[in-house]
C-alpha cells in the first residue's frame, strides 16, 4: 500500500505525539508520588510545569512533521508535474519541428515551380513579342511607303485607313516595347548605362522630340527658360523615355490649344525636372493607383489618345534605377504637375 508522506507522519505523530505524554505523565506519576492516578497526575503536571512542557512537545513534533510531509507531498506533486509538462513540450516541440520541415519542403517544391513558370513565361513573352515585332515592322515599312506615295497615287479615304493602320501599329510596337522593358525591369536585367548630362541639354532634346506629339494634339510645348549649367547623372536613353511618357501623358490629358510647361528647378543639389498641364488632372482617390501596371483613369478613350496603362509603371522603376523619383500633385489652377527629382552630379 503507498501511503503520502503526509499521511505518513500524521500517523507517526499521531501515534508518537499521543501515546508519549501518556506514558510519560503516568511515569512522572509513579517516579514522583509512588502511585498512579489522576489525582497523583495532575498534581505532578501542576507543580512541575517543565516536566508536562517536555511531556506534550512530541505533540509538536509529530505537527511539524505532518506539516513537513505535506510540504513534501506537494513538492512531489509539483516535480511530478514539471516532468509532465517538460514531456509535453518535448512532445509539441517534435511535432513542430516534424511541421516546419514539412512546410519547407512544400515551399521549396513551390519556389521551384515557380521560378520554373517564370522561365517558361519570360521565354514566352521574349517569343511572342519577336514573332509579333517581326511582321510588325514589314507592316510598318509597308505603311510608310503607301503613305508617301512611292508605290502610287492613293485617295483621301484610303489615305486616312492608312492613317488608321499607322497609328494602330505604332501602339502595338510601344505595347510590345513597354512589356519586354517590364520584363526586364523585373527581372533586374535592364542595363543602364548612367554617365553625367548637363540638364538643359536633356530637356531641351525631349521637348525638341515631343514637339510633333504635342501639335498633332494641338497643344503647345513650352520650354522653361533654365541658365543653371547642372549635371545630372542618368542613363541618357532612359531619361529621354520617362520625359517624353510625362510629355506624352501631359499633351495627351490636356484639352486642345491649352500649354504643356516643362521647366527646371535648381535647390539644395536637388534638380526637379516639371511638366504641368491644364487638363482633368489626377482624381484624388484613384491617385495612389496612377503608378500601377495597366493602370488608367478612362481606358474608354484609349482608341483615340492612345496608351498601354504602362508608361508611368515603367517610367517609376527607370526612375527609381537611376537613384531619382518621380511624382505628382495637382496644379494649382486645373491639371497636374508630374516631376522627376535627380540629386546633383
Ligand atoms: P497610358 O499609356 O495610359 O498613358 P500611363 O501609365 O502613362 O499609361 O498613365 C496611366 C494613366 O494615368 C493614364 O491612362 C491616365 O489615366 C493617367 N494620367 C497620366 N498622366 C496624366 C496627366 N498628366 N493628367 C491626367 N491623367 C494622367
């Protein structure tokens, strides 16, 4: 039979703290008076206070030591349960580790997958924009010819589906143009070849190339005046492609016969390169959205503007690569300022 330690010392200092003033008051009886009884007991006990002192302490002893066995007890208990605890958290901790492993081998599988499908994708849009860029540019060529009348005399209506067919191919080569450029971009494999330009120069060339878009949309393109001679340091055919996206952009939103101002600032060896228009501008809520891929305000008039949803997407990430930003804000009177920031070179 197991028996706590408690119960245990109760017993032993029941037994021991009850029988022993027992037998020791009837010794002290017989010891001191020559005979036992009560009367002898008391009187004994009564006149020798020490002697029923030192008669009762095993009562004390045997409580310190139920006291002390339930100490014990729930020492015992507290170990006993430890010991459990440390069990089940050895056991929770080997199931764990059994699920991390059994996670980081389903996302090993995945990761490989995927960089997997996005080989397959990459070597697909690389093959399908070269076998559209291909008869693309015999469809151009053979625009260009029909237009300038090398191949024969062509009448006013047929002129102008000739008109439409340009335009048409032209958006095409950008779309295929902007979407091997995202590639690209997200694939960390555009190269930039970054040397220092003075800024006047630069933006001087993009208006110069921006102007024939600007009038065919009726919109003048005015160039700041800027004496400042500061350099920047970019990637010359690339910065050239983000102006003329804001360019393009600017002409593009604004309403015909309105201007289209491209300056240049020059303050705490920051260089801010603008282009404000006077059109619809931005709307507030969809503003934090304008740099998403594919993203327009109004593709309804798509057909007639022109645009692939992609420009400022890819004009954000050039701008980003070459260590600048870009941005926008409303301009004070109607429509935006869009701008691009280069530190000092
Ligand atoms: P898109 O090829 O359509 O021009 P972008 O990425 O260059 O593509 O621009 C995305 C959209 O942002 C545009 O379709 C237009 O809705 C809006 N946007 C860009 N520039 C301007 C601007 N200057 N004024 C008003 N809206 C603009």
């Amino acid at each position: 039979m197991t028996m706590s330690y408690a119960r245990r010392y109760l017993l032993y200092g029941t037994v021991f703290g009850l029988c022993f003033p027992f037998i020791a008051s009837l010794m002290d009886a017989w010891l001191s008076v020559g005979h036992i009884s009560f009367q002898s007991i008391l009187q004994v006990q009564l006149q020798n206070p020490l002697l029923w002192m030192i008669d009762t302490a095993p009562i004390f002893l045997g409580l310190f030591a139920y006291f002390g066995g339930v100490q014990y007890d729930r020492l015992n208990v507290s170990q006993a349960q430890i010991h459990n605890l440390n069990k089940l958290l050895e056991d929770k901790n080997k199931d764990l580790e059994s699920k991390v492993q059994e996670r980081t081998e389903k996302l090993e599988s995945s990761v490989k997958k995927l960089v997997e499908a996005n080989q397959i994708r990459n070597e697909i849009i690389a093959t399908v924009s070269h076998e559209l860029r291909t008869p693309l540019t015999a469809i151009g060529g053979a625009i260009k010819l029909i237009k300038s009348k090398t191949v024969g005399d062509i009448n006013e209506s047929g002129m102008e589906l000739i008109e439409v067919a340009d335009r048409n191919a032209n958006q095409l080569n950008r779309l295929i143009d902007d979407i091997l450029d995202i590639e690209k971009l997200e694939a960390g494999e555009l190269e930039f070849d970054v040397q220092n330009y003075p800024v006047k120069k630069l933006v001087d060339k993009s208006v110069a190339m921006n102007q024939p878009f600007a009038e065919s949309f009726d919109i003048k393109l005015v160039n700041d005046i800027f004496d400042d001679d500061v350099n920047i340091s970019i990637d010359k055919r690339r910065f050239l492609q983000v102006m003329s996206n804001l360019i393009s952009n600017a002409c593009k939103f604004s309403p015909a016969n309105s201007s289209v101002i491209v300056s240049i600032r020059h303050f705490d060896k920051i260089v801010r390169i603008s282009i404000t228009d006077s059109g619809k501008g931005v709307p507030k809520n969809i503003a934090g959205k304008i740099f998403e891929k594919f993203f327009q305000v109004d593709s309804s008039n798509v057909r007639s503007r022109g645009g692939t949803g992609l420009g400022l997407n890819i004009s954000k990430s050039l701008v980003e690569c070459m260590g600048g930003i870009i941005g926008f804000y409303p301009n004070d009177g109607q429509g935006s300022v869009f701008f691009i920031e280069f530190e000092e070179a």
